[in-house]
C-alpha cells in the first residue's frame, strides 16, 4: 500500500492535535523510563524472561518516541522534549519501584492497553485533519502494543 502524505495542520484543529499529539508523546518517554526501572529492579525466578523482554519493550519504544516526534516536527507541531513537561501531561504513571514481577507485568498490560486505545483514537483525530502519514505511523504503534498486550495477558495466564 503507498504510504499516505500530509500537509501542515492550520487552525484549531491544529491546537487540539498538538495537545493530543504531546500528552501520547509523554506517555511513550514515561513507558520508555518505566521499561527501564522493570528491565532493572525485576527479580525472582523468570528474571532472564522479563529483564530481555523490557529490553525489547524499550528498544522499541525508543524507536517510536524518535519516528513520532520528528513526524511531528514535519507537520510543523512543536513536540514537548523536557521531562518536566511530559510528566505534567503524560496519563501513564511513572514505576513505583515497589512493584514485584506480577504487578510489574499486570502494570505493563494496564498501559499498553490504555495507550494502544488512546492512539487508536488519535488515529481518528490525525485522520479527520488529514494528517494521513502520521495517523498511518500511529496506527502502526497501537497496532504493536495491542499485540505486547496480548502476549503479557497470555504470560500472565489471563488470555
Ligand atoms: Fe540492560
């Protein structure tokens, strides 16, 4: 399928895009941070299972983060890059650091299934303004983290 194009987004549409676009850019540096905090402090017997998963979990994530907020930048949309500023926007919470693998795992799927859903309605927004390439990129991240999602149900016992 061609990859679909968009134009600069003018107007009002634009400011509610921006905040949008921001609050699930902070939500990804939060997730990207608290892969990490699991990836490190994970303990007990399926520690080489879940300390290589984070890993992939945030390499990934790294990877989004950069595409997306350049894309962003394409679309002349200013994106947040200040922690200050992502934790005061961001939905998703940052790691305890009391959590144990169980909770780390059921956290993980709680945010996975709230930001895949939370994207897939920016979709909508990105699409209703044209803005087709970047609602094309974002559906590609809900997409995979509904399937992260799955997989940590499945490990967890609960699909
Ligand atoms: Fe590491």
């Amino acid at each position: 399928m061609a990859k679909r194009t968009t134009t600069e987004i003018k107007g009002q549409g634009a400011r509610v895009l921006e905040k949008d676009l921001n609050r699930e850019l902070a939500n990804l540096n939060v997730l990207f941070i608290k892969l990490h905090n699991y990836h490190w402090f994970v303990k007990g017997p399926n520690f080489f299972s879940l300390h290589q998963k984070f890993e992939e979990l945030y390499n990934k994530t790294q990877g989004f983060i950069d595409d997306y907020a350049e894309q962003m930048l394409a679309i002349k949309v200013q994106p947040l890059a200040t922690m200050k500023d992502y934790l005061s926007v961001a939905t998703i919470d940052e790691a305890t650091g009391t959590e144990d693998k169980d909770e780390m795992v059921e956290t993980l799927t709680a945010d996975l299934e709230a930001l895949s859903s939370q994207l897939l309605e920016l979709v909508e927004n990105l699409e209703d303004n044209k803005a087709l390439s970047l609602a094309d990129a974002v559906q590609d991240i809900a997409r995979d983290y509904q399937q992260d999602a799955w997989m940590l149900r499945a490990y967890s016992g609960k699909e």
